[in-house]
C-alpha cells in the first residue's frame, strides 16, 4: 500500500486529495496547522476522517517536518500548504513569504534528508505569471513570471527551487501550476465562494447588498476535483515536469456575479456595491491558463464547466436549502 502526506489536507484541495486517495487504495498522512477554534480544524475532512492520519506541524518548523517524515516515510509528499490569498499577502507579506517560499525549502530539505526517493507535487500557481502573457492570450509552463503580489513572489521562488532541488539531488518534484479552481469547500473570503454565501443571504433576507472590489478582473476558473486528480497523475509519471493546470476559458468577477444571482432569479446589479477597500494595490486583468501538456501527455480532461461549477457551490451551500424553498432550476436550462 502506498502512503501519502498532504501538507494542507484540511484545505480545499487537501480535502479533496484525501478522499481521491484513499479510493486509490492508499494509506493517507496529513499535516494540520494547529487552529485555536478546534472545530473548525478538521470540517473539510468530516466525510473520511475517520481513515487519516493526522499531525500537527508547520511549514516554517523544519524539526516537525522532519519528525513527520520520519514516522510516515511516505512514497508521495502533496505540499499544498500556504498562505493562500492574494488579497491579504499584502497584509502579511512577510509572512507569505516565509510560509509560500521559506516553508517550501524546508519541505523540499526535510524530504531530501529523510525520503529522497519520494515523489513530491509542489503547488505553485498561475499567480506567477503576473500580468505576463503570451500573443495568443494564454499563460503556459514557458511563459515569464513576472508576479505582481507577495503571494505570486513566493510562489515563484518555490517553483525555482523545486526545479533546482530536482536537478541538483535527482528529486522526483513536480510543479503543477493550478489556475483559480473552486468548489463548495471553498473558504468564505475568496471571491466565487464570497458571492455565492453574499447571493444566498441576500435571497433569504439576511443582507441588502454585496460589497466586492473589481468586477472586470477575469480568472481561468476550474472545480479542485479535476485539479487533485491532475496532481496524483503528475506524480504518476516516472519524470518529474511542471504543468499548467486549467480550463482554457476565462471569465469575468462579473459574469460570476451574473450567474449567481440569475440562478437565484435575482439581477446582481440591484445588489453588487463596489467598495474600493477590496481592491488590490495592483491587479491582474486576464489569467487564461493553456493546459496541452498536461492533456497531451497525461490525458487530463477535466469534467466540471464554470456553469456546473457555479451551480455545485450553489446547490452544496449550507446555507442554500434555508433560502431557496423551491426546486433549483439554473438559468441555463440547456446545459
């Protein structure tokens, strides 16, 4: 049986992961970050708890990440751990970075001194592109990195160092770098999970309006369930490469909130307010990711749209059911 550690496995794409795994027959390790607000430490991984291990560590301790991989050694390492929102990486830019790029490193050393052979997927993310893109629109693995946020800044330097702990020590890491992927375990403060919560309050009658900061910035957005299936394969294959991960289509915060509050039978301009104090110091405009190699080589093919995606976070909302007292008919019936 082969096991596997997931730094992050209380995470969106943690949880996820966790359940993708152990269908596969493996022995699942976790890292958890200790929360002072203990129930809500393990809610993402209610459905399969019961089959985890689970530890406390972090990142930035490189003597618990070393103690961990002596107790599990495991044939896979997912490092999904970070500091994960752009947004506040501008509050707490030093510590995205010792968590995002520092903690990276010590992941990567602590793997090289314990588990050498092991296979690790390391998460990078299309935030690293900045506002670069290539002529026909698209960002992909040969496309310059030019991050306009802490975050993308430590992320790009744990992408390099993958790359040079895989060629310098012959270490088995791969890059997958994820556009925007979302789901109903989506936390509240990313924007498609913000409007979807906002949307559902508003139809109950328990808020007036939605306050979100730029509508026009567009995003590559996919369902974490096709993306941790992407991840396993990359570490499937017997020569570590970097890969984008993405839908090919992008859309705007705009259209996001258009959805939404359609499916509701609600027009979200009687309720989006833009309030400048979210809005980023410096923003990306378009991020549109071209997945070919990782459809060419490992023949990924995602199953979920941005429509069928929208209407998964709808309809698995907790709060959805109180709001909604009819039958959920979206919009777009021809789907």
């Amino acid at each position: 049986m082969k096991k596997a550690l997931i730094t992050g496995i209380n995470g969106q794409d943690g949880s996820y992961l966790a359940e993708f795994l152990l269908e596969k027959g493996y022995e699942v390790h976790g890292l958890l970050k200790r929360n002072s607000v203990a129930e809500n430490q393990t809610a993402r991984l209610n459905t399969c708890y019961d089959k985890l291990n689970l530890y406390y560590g972090d990142l930035t301790d490189l003597s618990s990440l070393i103690n961990i991989l002596q107790k599990v050694q495991p044939d896979e390492v997912y490092n999904l751990a970070a500091q994960s929102h752009v947004r506040i990486s501008f509050d707490v830019p030093v510590y995205t970075a010792e968590a995002d790029a520092v903690g990276v490193l010590k992941v990567f050393e602590a793997c090289r001194l314990i588990c050498p052979t092991a296979r690790i997927y390391q998460a990078s993310s299309s935030e690293m592109f900045g506002n670069c893109i290539d002529d026909d629109g698209f960002q992909r693995e040969t496309t310059p990195m030019r991050p306009v946020s802490p975050y993308g800044c430590a992320k790009v330097f744990g992408y390099n160092i993958a790359r040079n702990y895989r060629h310098s020590y012959g270490m088995h890491i791969s890059n997958g770098i994820l556009f925007n992927h979302e789901s109903p375990r989506r936390g509240s403060n990313f924007v498609t999970s913000k409007i979807v919560k906002g949307a559902i309050a508003i139809k109950a009658g328990e808020q007036t309006e939605l306050r979100m900061g730029n509508l026009e910035a567009r995003r590559d957005w996919g369902h974490a369930k096709d993306y941790v299936k992407a991840m396993w394969m990359m570490l499937q294959q017997d020569i570590p490469d970097d890969y984008c991960c993405s839908t090919g289509i992008s859309h705007s915060v705009r259209d996001c909130c258009e959805y939404v509050f359609k499916s509701l039978q609600m027009d979200y301009k009687n309720y989006v307010v833009i309030d400048e104090r979210y809005l980023r110091p410096e923003e990306l405009h378009d991020l549109k990711g071209d997945s070919t190699k990782l459809r060419e080589k490992l023949n990924w093919i995602p199953e979920y749209t941005f429509e069928t995606l929208m209407d998964d976070m709808l309809t698995n909302d907790e709060d959805y059911h109180k709001a909604i007292k009819d039958v959920y008919t979206p919009y777009d019936t021809t789907r």
